[in-house]
C-alpha cells in the first residue's frame, strides 16, 4: 500500500494514497478516503495505475503516462 491510514477518535478511519514514484498524493473532492478499494477506483478513474498487475504499487497519471512512454518505445520497430 503507497500511503498512510489515520484513525480518528470516533472509529473512523481515513487513507492517503501516494505514488511510489514520486511521491505525489492523491486528491479528490468526495468521501473517497473512508474506503481503501473506493479511493483506489477514484484515482484509477483519474489516470493512476492501481491494479494488481502492479503488485501493491501505485502510479500518478504523470508517472504512469511516462512509463507507458517508456515501455511503447521499447516496442517500436522502425519500418
């Protein structure tokens, strides 16, 4: 998990996500950070890659644009 739980004196809790790549954190404008799946789904929505294809890591939508970058240029072949 990229990021930290708080818990508030009234059971609640709150989760921070966090790209492992450069430490950006996640914000959105709703109750998102009550559930840890929730807050996942609002990022992946809004470009973070979140999925289990990356073992527990996540990615802001600027680091995960430049890896997808990186990983299309190792594709090309020139014609």
């Amino acid at each position: 998990m990229s990021g930290e739980c708080y818990s508030y004196f009234n059971g609640g809790i709150e989760y921070e996500l966090r790209c492992d790549q450069c430490g950006t954190s996640f914000r959105c404008g709703d109750d998102s950070y009550f559930s840890w799946p929730v807050l996942c789904a609002a990022a992946e929505a809004e470009g973070w890659r979140v999925g289990p294809e990356l073992e527990g890591r996540h990615e802001c939508g600027e680091c995960a644009g430049s890896h997808l970058a990186r990983s299309g240029r190792r594709q090309f072949v020139p014609a």
